[in-house]
C-alpha cells in the first residue's frame, strides 16, 4: 500500500477528530492537516502544506523538536509527549499538549510522523489557579520533599512523574525533565531483560495490593554504576487517576556491608580451622597464657617434646601447678619481659633442660596481646630448638674466619705478584712503543717489534685477568663512572677485533642503531673489556662463516649481542663455561688463555646491574648478548684522535719533567717515551734523590715511583708539598688496584698512570695537567680540529698508498660499503696524512651519498687503474 492511499484512509478519521492532527514527512514538512488542527493555529490548509512544522509550531523549540523526531526514529518509542506554548497569530497564547509518533510500514520502514496537538489552555488556567490558591502549602511540601534524606517520586501509569526530588536525582543521575521525556524510564534503570521483568511484575503487584513496603531492588544509574535501593511504595487515587507515591533509599554501602560481613565471617572460620591445623603441625613449641589470670590457654603438640607436658595436663592451669620449683623460672621470666620493660615484642635465646634431661638451646619469641584499653590480654611464646644450628654457626665461623685468612694470603700474593710482574713488562711494552716510533725501522724490524708487543700485551692480559678475577671475589672491585665516547669506543672494539678475524677469513658484521648516544656516562675500560672478550671468543670458536655484532637502543639502556657461526657449545656446558678456570674439551675447544675470560664478564655484567646470557647449538653456533644502563651526556668532551707517533712536540716555553724511581729501566722507559718532544728531563734515583732535586730544579711535573727502597712515594710526596714546591705529581706504578690508585689521590697525588705506562695515556694526562696543545710532524693540524673540519675539499688532500686507493677503487665501484668502512679505519688509524682523504669518504657514507662518493673516487683514484 502506497503512502497516498495511507493518506487518503485516514483522512475520513481526521476529518472528524477533536484534536488537531498533522501528517508530516520524515524530514518534517506537514503533508496534510484537519480542520481542528488550522483552527488551533490560527492558518488555513493552503498556507501551511509543504511547510516545514518547525516553522509554523516550534519555531522556538526547533532543536528539542528535532532531537525527538532522531529519537522516535532510532527506537521503538510508542510517542512523545510535550506541552507547549503556541502564539497564534493575532499574538494570543495558547497551551498546546502535542504527541508525535511514527508510522511503520509491515516491514519496520518508517512513513511519516502523525502530530496530535491538544488545547490545554483552560486546563492551564485552571492549574495556575489551583497553584495560586495553593502556593504556599506546595512550597511548603516542596521543602519538605527536598529535605528527606530518601529520594521521593510521584509518578502515572503512563510513567509521567511529578515529583522527581534532588535526592532522586543525586540517586540516579537524572533530573525530572530528562526522566519524563525519555519515555519509559524502566528500561534505562534496568537494562538487564531479567532485572525489567522482575521490576515490572512487582509494580504490578502494587496495582494489585495497593501497597509495598521495603522491597531490595538494584539499579543502574546514568554513569553506569549500580545502586541498590529500598523501595517503599504506596498506590494513590486522585480523580479517577492511579498515581505511585515511592520512597528510595540508598543502601549501595549496607548491602556492600554485609555482603563483606558474610564474606569475613566465612573467612574466619576458614581461616580459624587452617590457624589451628597450622600451629598443631609445626615443628616449634607455640604456647600462650591469658592475663591477669596467668593460665595457659594455648599448647600445641610441639610443646610435650620441649617441656614433656601434653595439652590436656597444661591447658587452664597456672605455672605453680604443672613444673617444678627448678623449672618455674623458666616460665616465669617469660611475662617478665613486658612488665618490667614494657616490651611488645622481644626475641632471645634461653638454655632449658628438655624432658629427656638434655640442655638444649631454644630461640624464644614473645609477644603480647592488648586489647581495646591496652591491656594485657594474651603472651605467646614461640620456642624453636636451635641447638644443632648454633653448633654448626659456631663450626662456619670457624671456618669463615680461615676462608677469609686463605683469601687475604691468596690476594695479597696475586697482587704482589701482578707487582713483580708488572715492571720487567714496563721495560718490553714500554721500549716497543719508543720503537714503534722510530720512522728508521726496517720492515722486518718492525714486525719483530709488534710481536714483541703482542707477546708483552698477551702477558699483561693474563695477568690483568687473574687479578680481576682476585678482586671481584674480595669483593673489591668497583665500576668507575665516567664520562666517554660510546660510538668511538665501539668503533675501536671493532677495529681491534676485526684483525683477527680477517686473519682466519671471517667476515665481522657490525650492526648499530642511528639512536646509540655519542656520549654516555659509564666505565668505558669494563664495557670494552667484556665486548673484547665475548668478540675474541667468537674468532677463536669460528673456523668459517661470519660474526655479527649488534648494538641497540631502547631508552637508556643499551643492548650488546654477539652471535657466531662456530662449533657451538653443548646445552650442558652452557653454565660450565663460566667457571673460573674452565675450559671445554681440549680437542675442540683448544685455545690460549687462563679460561677467566667469561667468569670475570659475566661478574662485571652483574657488577653494571644486569645478566650475561648465551644460547648455543652444536655445530650452527654461539650468540651472547647483555644490556646495560648508560646515562646520556650532553658536555664540551673535546674529541681526540690520538696520533701520538705523529706528535713533534708542544707549543710555549720549555717545561721541566722529574722522573723518580730506583729502577734505572723504568727511568729509561720514561725518558725515551717523552725524549724528542721538547722536555727538559731530569732523574733521580730514589725518593732521597728525588726530594732533593725537586727543590732544588721547581720542576713543572714530577713523574714518581711509589714502592722505593729508602723513601717510599707517599713520604716524599708529603715532603716536596710541605717544602712548598708547586709541582703536578702524577704517581707511576705497578700496583694498580683501585684502592691503591684511590689512595694516592687522596694522599695528594694530581693523578695514576699504571705500569706497564702506555704512551697515549702518559701524553694525554701530561697534557692535561701541564695545559699543553701538542705540535704534529708534516704540519698536520692539532686533532680536534681536524675533526671539525666542515668542508674537507679546501684543503689539501693526502691520498692512501697505491695499493689501498686500488682496493678503496674497487670496493667502490662494487658498492662494498661494509668492507670499505673497515679499509677506511685502518688508513686513518695507519696513515693520518690521508685523514682529509678519509673522513670525505666517511661523510659520504654516512649520508648514503654513494654518487657522490663514486664521482669523488674516480676523480682521484681513476689513474690507479688505467
């Protein structure tokens, strides 16, 4: 059926209705309307057709209009009431009730809205006159409505309340005008089908009784909560008209009360059952006395083995009554503990003869019970045989004592051995270092060379090894926070590792994220100690294949991996491995070393406050990895890059060096290391000699020995300061604990350099404490500023040898990065004329400028291959 055959159905009704009605579409234009509906209005049929109904009717309540036509249409709403005030058009009021609902087809689609208005105007008048009549009384039972402390409704059966008080409000959450024009107001309250239909069969039953008193019903409220109420309602006859008197009050926390109530109820005697199961099954003496009565009250089974009494002989008598004299003091002094000292608490141990005649040792403790008025009600003791455990402590203490002793020979020897040790390898590593710097070396005189250093620096390894793991086992061993270079001394990691593993034909992968910091604050020497020990590993255990190291970032905490492709380790050797001194089978895991290598890592990775983790299989291979934290610095670290067998000399005036040690070796190894670079140099032979010459020549820096035969260098120390000489004193020695070098910086020494001295160390630290800019050889610029160079281009470029621009050509040309990025640190760290050379190949790289980087090589290195 059509909408116009609708239409003209039920015209026939309309015609003859005695209220106004209105068709309208569903965008609200009026279709049609009857003659009750024009006259009300004050319009004819033709004026308002095809006119939108918010024009000729609600014009002032357009939007409220509006929202509820959205409404009826997104619901199963039967019709919205709504009372308005019209002005016709001669300006006369008019009290209008509409009701607007919407017609359906069969299949749910919506047609049109059907508008009843109804003139309510004498019934208005006729309230107004009643309100004024009866003003004050309503104000009066307004106020006393507001005042309760329940909420109170005065609602129809059409579910239209005229009272909905504040307290109902607060309740629910809706306020009386939104509760009469949403319709039915039950389903909001219940949304749960079941909760609606039980609400519903009870409002029923007050139709029927005509009253109901305190019945429990639960709610939901606007936000979502939900409420419980008491509800009391009672059923009123006004005029013919059924209305609901209710009263509701709030019982949420009552009910939440006694639910809880129930709850702990239920849990007291679960717990009271458990309580008693649990102190008649341990395997301590519990008891207890009640006061002022001083009975027993509590005595479990444990107690017959301590003090041979059985419950039952004990229970509700005093002390006098089960011991004897001999025995009474005992318990006795067991209250004394409170009302002598007024102790709540106290734990104490107490020599008691048991039932079998035996002294035994008990921990005794004991704890008073007060009640409201804090007065004692209960002392209860627990009692627990520690005779076999004070044995044993005395035993482990014994023994304790002894370790220690053992421990403090063994460190002390190692310490005195690395000593003895330490200063025959400061003349090998310190002469290889001044011949490393003589340019008239033949080839085969310097390979003699570096394989003195290999050697000397193996030696040095070992024995830093062995005294690490000696400290850290004393517990003596401590991180140094300092700030340093993170990407420069992963860089160097690198550089160091990836020798070897050229040699044995690896391929080292170095993978790092854009976002590790370039500072951090940490210790540098640790970190790079366990990455050079997790990387050499990998090399020594890696015949064929590859070796991936990476670096990652997640906040602050950076994370180390080191995986490779070698023989692998069995899963139950995956803890062995970390046993100091261990090493796996000699067959397939032969190898140099003292086998402390991963026993001192994984130490120092839980000293950094995290874990060294390793998963393995045979024959695929090894992967360790550990985080640690690195605070992030942001300082004016002046970056350097050490060149200093290219250092010449400084600038500014001539400056005075001492060098103090009995051993003429160790004066020697110093000397020539510092011979050449514009120092005056003079020694003395022993601390005598060495106060005397400090006086006498006001040397600039004092480089001193501290164990000397005649005066050791803490006494001479304190001498040339007390004579006045204004000297930088830099301690030289063998022993190189922290402790140690921590103590002769608080006896007054500007600094530690250890044996064997490493030339780049001794430098800088001279650098630092005498203000020096050091001069290079082949007029090269000081480093720092080598590094800030912006544009490498205006200055003159030193090419690599022959046969390195042949492979830097090749590499290029092969789109090589990885590999080109190796060959470029070791010229720069072999050859720093070619710096200029190297770091506008860097920068390329860095930018995935592989253009520009192609062009720039075949403009230079071209003629190397043609």
């Amino acid at each position: 059926m059509n909408q116009n055959i609708i239409l003209e159905y039920y015209r026939i009704v309309y015609e003859n209705s005695a209220i106004g009605i209105a068709f309208l579409s569903i965008e609200g234009k009026i279709l049609g309307v009857n003659r009750v509906f024009c006259d009300l209005v004050g319009y004819t049929q033709e004026e308002i057709l095809d006119k939108f109904i918010s024009s000729v009717l609600f014009s002032i309540d357009y939007q409220e209009q509006k929202v509820i036509f959205d409404r009826l249409l997104k619901s199963d709403n039967e019709g919205i009431f709504k009372k308005i005030i019209y002005y016709t058009q001669n300006q006369q009021i008019v009290y209008l009730l509409t009701t607007t609902k919407l017609i359906r087809d069969s299949s749910e689609k919506p047609l049109f809205f059907l508008l009843q208005i109804q003139d309510i105007s004498k019934e208005k008048k006729l309230q107004e006159e009643l309100l004024k009549s009866k003003q004050l009384s309503d104000q009066k039972l307004q106020r006393i409505i507001e005042t309760v402390g329940d909420g109170i409704t005065l609602s129809n059966n059409s579910g239209y309340f005229e009272i909905f008080n504040s307290q109902m409000e607060k309740i629910t959450g809706y306020n009386r005008s939104e509760v009469n024009n949403l319709g039915n107001f039950l389903r909001l309250l219940y949304p749960d089908p079941q909760a609606l239909e039980k609400a519903v069969s009870e409002i029923q039953l007050i139709q029927k009784e005509g009253e109901f008193n305190e019945i429990d019903t639960t709610i939901v409220a606007k936000n979502g909560t939900k409420v419980t109420l008491l509800v009391s309602t009672t059923v009123l006859n006004f005029n013919n008209e059924i209305w609901y008197l209710s009263a509701y009050k709030d019982i949420t926390d009552r009910k939440q009360k006694e639910k809880e109530l129930i709850e702990s109820e239920e849990k007291l005697k679960h717990y009271s059952h458990f309580l008693q199961n649990l102190i008649d099954n341990l395997p301590v003496a519990i008891f207890a006395k009640s006061y002022p009565e001083r009975k027993f009250t509590l005595w479990n089974p444990a107690c017959y083995e301590y003090f041979g009494f059985r419950s039952e002989q004990v229970l509700n008598k005093r002390t006098s009554e089960v011991y004897e004299l001999n025995q009474i003091d005992f318990f006795r002094n067991f209250s004394n503990f409170y009302f002598k000292n007024n102790q709540f608490k106290a734990t104490f141990e107490e020599t008691f003869v048991n039932r079998n005649g035996e002294k035994i040792v008990l921990l005794i403790s004991k704890i008073v019970i007060l009640d409201k008025s804090q007065e004692v009600i209960f002392i209860i003791c627990i009692a627990e045989d520690i005779t076999a455990i004070k044995k044993t402590e005395e035993i482990l203490i014994d023994a304790k004592l002894k370790a220690e002793e053992a421990n403090e020979l063994k460190s002390s020897f190692i310490t005195n051995m690395s000593h003895e040790f330490r200063t025959p390898l400061n003349g090998i590593l310190g002469y290889a270092q001044i011949l490393k710097r003589d340019e008239l070396l033949t080839k085969s005189q310097k390979y003699g060379v570096k394989v003195i250093e290999k050697s000397g620096n193996h030696l040095l390894n070992l024995i830093n090894d062995i005294l690490d793991l000696s400290k850290i086992e004393a517990q003596k061993i401590q991180l140094s926070q300092t700030a340093f270079f993170l990407r420069d001394s992963l860089d160097n990691v690198i550089a160091s590792v990836n020798i070897k593993a050229k040699e044995k034909g690896l391929k080292l992968h170095y993978i790092k994220s854009d976002n590790i910091p370039k500072k951090a604050f940490g210790d540098e020497k640790r970190l790079v100690q366990i990455l050079l020990n997790l990387l050499s590993n990998a090399v020594k255990f890696t015949e064929k294949g590859e070796i991936t190291f990476d670096v990652y970032r997640e906040g602050n905490v950076i994370k180390f991996k080191v995986e490779d492709t070698g023989i692998g380790i069995p899963a139950n050797k995956l803890e062995e491995i970390f046993d100091p001194f261990k090493q796996l089978s000699p067959q397939l895991y032969k190898s140099e070393g003292t086998g402390l290598g991963l026993a001192i890592s994984r130490k120092l990775v839980r000293l950094m406050g995290s874990e060294l983790k390793v998963e393995s299989q045979m024959g695929k291979g090894t992967c360790f990895w550990f985080s640690v934290y690195f605070a992030d610095i942001e300082d004016n670290m002046s970056e350097k890059i050490l060149l200093i067998h290219r250092i010449s000399g400084y600038k500014g005036e001539i400056k005075k060096v001492l060098i103090v040690d009995d051993i003429e070796l160790n004066r020697v190894v110093l000397r020539e290391m510092l011979s050449g670079l514009g120092f005056e140099i003079v020694e003395a032979v022993g601390g005598e000699d060495g106060i005397i010459k400090a006086v006498t020549i006001n040397p600039d820096l004092i480089l001193m020995d501290i164990i000397m035969p005649d005066i050791d260098g803490f006494e001479c120390l304190y001498r040339i300061k007390k004579k006045g000489v204004p000297s930088k004193i830099i301690a030289v020695s063998a022993s190189v604990t922290e402790e140690y070098q921590d103590q002769t910086k608080q006896k007054g020494f500007d600094d530690f350099v250890s044996k064997p001295v490493d030339v780049n160390e001794l430098l800088e630290k001279i650098r630092l404490h005498l203000g020096l800019e050091w001069a290079f050889k082949d007029n090269l610029a000081e480093p720092s500023v080598l590094q800030e160079l912006q544009n490498p281009m205006e200055h003159k470029i030193v090419l690599p040898s022959s046969i390195e621009s042949i492979e830097i050509y090749k590499l290029v040309m092969k789109g090589d990065i990885e590999n080109l990025t190796q060959v470029l640190s070791q010229i720069e760290y072999a050859n720093p004329s070619c710096i200029l050379f190297v770091k506008q190949l860097q920068e390329f790289i860095s930018n995935f400028q592989l253009k520009e980087l192609r062009e720039f090589v075949e403009t230079h290195l071209k003629h190397y291959i043609t």
